[in-house]
C-alpha cells in the first residue's frame, strides 16, 4: 500500500509542468502502487473534498495532467504488464506501462501494440487511453480507441467500475452513445474516473516493412504526392508523415547527415507494411510523377534502419521543445496546433494557416505531422506572454476557418486546459450539453481533472 500524500515542496514542484508549459503546483501528491491504493485515495480525497487529478508520464501537450487544483495521482508505480496472451492477441496492463515497454513485451510474441504516438517511449498506456492517443501508423490502424477492448476505473466516489466492448455486430438498443462505455472513458482525459486496467488488443507484427524518406522541392508538390498515396491502388501505406523544410532541416541534424537532399523544400517519410515485399517500384513511380527529388530518396529497410527513422521522426517535436525551454522563465512558451481536416483539403487548410499566421506578423510555424490523416502541427515559439498572445490570435482566426472546412480543432493530443476555449468552435450547445450530462453522472461534485475538457 503507498497511501501517504508528499507534500514536500520539491515532489510537489516535481509534478507541477507537462510539455504544455502550464506550471500549477497540485496542493498534494499521491503514487499508488495498486488498484486498491487508488480505490482507498479516492476515497480519502471524497472525504476531504479534495480534487484528483490522474497522471501519467505528464507528456501532455495540453496542461492535461497539471493539477488545476487538489492533488496530483501519479500511475508512475503502476507499470505492471498483468498479462499477455498470444493466442486471443490480447495485454492486459496497468496503466502505468510505458508504450514503449510494452511494444518491447509484445514483440517476442510476434504482436504489437498499434498506436504509436511519437512519444511512446515517454508516455502512459493510460495517458493515450485517456487521450485517445494517435500517431503515423493511425492512418492504417486507427487510433487508440479501436485498440481497448475493456477497462476498470475508480470513480469520483471511489467505486469501482469496469466497461467491456459489446463486441455484437448489431445493436438496436436506444441511443448509440450509451453502446458502449469503453468509449466514454477514451478519451475522457482523467475527468470521469482513474483507469486502473486495461485489456488492449494487439496485432500480428507485419513480416514485411518499408520506410522511405521522399524528399520533394517544395511543399503543395509533397502534399499532392500524400493525396496520390491514398487515393493509389498499387501502394498501401500505414503512415505518411509530411516535414516542411524547416522541419527536414531538424532531421538532418539528428541524423547527423548535412548532405541529405539540402536544397528540399519538403519531405514526406511513409511506410509500407504487409505479408508480402512492398511494392517499391509502384511507390518510386508514384514520386515521380508527383516531381520527387527521385535521385535523393532514402530507404529504411530493416529493424535497425526503421528505429533510426523512428527517431529521425521524434526529433522534430523534442527540437521545439529545446528551442522554447529558454522562453520558458519569461513567459514564452512552444505552441503547438493539433487541428486536421479531411485529407485532401490539408494543403488548402494549410496555405491558409500561414497566410493568417503571416497577416498577424507571427514568425513562420515549422510544421510537420499526419498529413496522411490531415493532420498537421504547426510549431511557434513564443518568446514572451506578448508573442504568446499575437500567436493565440492567429490560432483563434485559423481555427475558425479549419471549422468552417469542417475540420476540428483537436485531432490527438485532447483539450486539456489550454484548448478548452476552443471546444464551442466545434461543439454544438446540444453536444456540449450531453457532455456534462456525462460528466454529472460519473463525478457529480466534479473533483476529478478539473479544468480539463468542459
Ligand atoms: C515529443 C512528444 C511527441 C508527442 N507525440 C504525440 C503523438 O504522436 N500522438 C499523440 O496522440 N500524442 C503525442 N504527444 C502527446 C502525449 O504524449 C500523448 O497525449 C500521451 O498519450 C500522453 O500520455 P502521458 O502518459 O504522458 O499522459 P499524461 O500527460 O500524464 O496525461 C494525459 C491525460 O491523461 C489523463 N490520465 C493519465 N493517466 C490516466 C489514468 N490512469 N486514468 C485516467 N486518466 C489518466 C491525465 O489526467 C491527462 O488528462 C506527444 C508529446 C510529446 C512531448
């Protein structure tokens, strides 16, 4: 049992920051090693009145997992893998696995587990269940939603609950949102109870895969070649990650190659994955009609060589995360968008963006991500709270058109506390009333993750 609340200043200030840049210092904080432990801090917080707010590996980029107020719950001490089974292809972990050690646990198996957002040697099964994580390989396998098959939670009141998938393939009772609890607690980031278990699915790791770096000259042609990839019957890729020139220039860095296609204005990084050898003509061909640097295409063909580009691809988010950690003391902060829109309108949608981000007098965002789902990030450095509001008004302009494509404003990474002035953007008064209907029904006195999502 680990009951006792730290309230020394340094633990405190230890938990006080995710990537967002927020820093609120939680007024306790808790690190259960068990379901029971959590059971029996829920109950000690409901006592006292106190808010809990759950988290992971705090690599939320939305001030999701800072303490607003009340005490922060740390999973950290529960990153049991319970168990996995290969033949039903199923873990069973607490929510403290890192998704990394998970993917490691799996692979001897010939499984993995699907999701994989960029950050997944730093963060929480639970924090993606409670995020509805995503990352590249979303374009196939979708995003962490499709990969939970049942969960337990501890509620406000300290009660237990567990939600499995139907899993009927028809179903006519009532209202399609009360199906299927598992999809409330998706996505919920921490508001409507603490995960203590998940049974994920897992998948059959492919015996063929091919990674490619395909630089182009310039980005609407980069674009244009993701649009042709999905819409090609001769290739299938589960990933298409697009990096502007900027965002290029940080891979070079972190693959120590200056000499890799320096004049590129754009690169696209995809993956081919399947039973059989990926059709690499059909992919060369394809960059060719689409005005590929052809001559400067590189391949990443085996487990060492897809690591690296797993790396190369993590590079791009942790380089603005160095660059804005100077600001950080006065004020400025990395501010990164999460918006998407349907794929084929992504090149539009991002023209758009930097004409507004222009017209504001706002530096040039380096911007890269899952233009294979039309989902970009557009990176800014704020150097002070000045520029952190000259950068919020251009968002608050591109949001309204990325709605207005019918698009949304949050694709991975949630609402946190930082984008919940958003969500009414997006979000009709009928929706947002079921919302807190939910929310009313799981944590009446509303104790758990205040501040994030409503
Ligand atoms: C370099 C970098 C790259 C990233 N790349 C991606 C990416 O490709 N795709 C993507 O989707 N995201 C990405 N992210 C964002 C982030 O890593 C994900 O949202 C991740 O899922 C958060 O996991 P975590 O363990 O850090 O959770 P935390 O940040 O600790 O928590 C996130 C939310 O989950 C809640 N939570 C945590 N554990 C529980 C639990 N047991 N029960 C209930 N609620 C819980 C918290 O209250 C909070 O609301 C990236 C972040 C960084 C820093």
């Amino acid at each position: 049992m680990s009951l006792s609340l730290l309230r020394d200043p340094s633990a405190l200030e230890a938990y006080a920051r995710d990537v967002s840049g927020l820093r609120t210092v939680p007024e306790a904080v808790a690190r259960p090693e068990s379901a029971a432990d959590v059971q029996e801090l829920l109950r000690m917080a409901a006592m006292d009145g106190a808010c809990v707010t759950a988290a992971g590996a705090q690599t939320s980029t939305t001030g999701a997992s800072v303490a607003e107020r009340g005490w922060l719950l740390s999973t950290r001490a529960m990153a049991r893998i319970i168990d996995i089974d290969p033949v039903a292809r199923i873990a069973r972990v607490e929510p403290g696995v890192l998704i990394g050690d998970l993917q490691r646990a799996c692979a001897p198996h010939g499984l993995f587990f699907a999701p994989d957002p960029t950050s997944e040697e730093e963060c929480t099964v639970g924090g993606a269940i409670a995020c509805n994580a995503s990352g590249p390989r979303t374009l196939r396998y979708g995003p962490t939603r499709a990969h939970v098959r049942a969960l337990t939670a501890f509620l406000a009141d300290a009660s237990e609950f567990t939600a499995r998938r139907p899993g009927v393939e028809k179903n006519t009772v009532g209202y399609q949102l009360a199906h299927d609890p598992v999809d409330w607690f998706v996505g919920s980031e921490g508001t409507l109870g603490i995960v203590t278990m998940a049974e994920l699915s897992l998948l059959p790791l492919p015996p063929r895969v091919l990674g490619l770096g395909v630089p182009f000259p310039d980005e609407p042609r980069a674009l244009a070649f993701i649009v042709a990839a999905r819409q090609s019957d001769a290739v299938h890729p589960r990933c298409l990650e697009y990096f502007d020139a900027d965002a290029f220039g940080i891979v070079r860095t972190a693959m120590d190659d200056a000499a890799w296609a320096p004049r590129a204005g754009a690169m696209v990084y995809l993956e081919d994955a399947g039973d059989d050898e990926p059709p690499l003509d059909a992919w060369l061909a394809l960059a060719e009609r689409c005005d590929a640097n052809a001559g400067e295409v590189r391949a990443f063909d085996g487990e060492h060589a897809l690591r690296e580009a797993r790396r190369m691809r993590h590079a791009a988010p942790a380089a603005m995360h160095e660059r804005a950690a100077p600001f950080l003391p006065q004020g400025g902060r990395r501010m990164s968008t999460d918006w998407a829109v349907r794929y084929p309108l992504a090149a539009q949608a991002l023209a758009e963006a930097r004409r507004i981000s222009t017209a504001h007098g706002v530096a040039p965002a380096v911007t890269y991500g899952h233009l294979g789902n039309g989902h970009p990030h557009q990176n800014f450095i704020a150097r002070n709270p000045d520029e952190v509001k000259k950068i919020e008004g251009a968002l608050a302009e591109t949001l309204r058109a990325i709605i207005a494509m019918g698009g949304t404003v949050a694709a991975e990474h949630g609402i946190g506390k930082v984008k919940s002035k958003w969500l009414g953007l997006q979000v009709g008064v009928h929706q947002l009333a079921v919302m807190r209907a939910l929310k009313r029904e799981f944590d009446p006195e509303g104790r758990l993750a205040p501040g994030n999502i409503l």
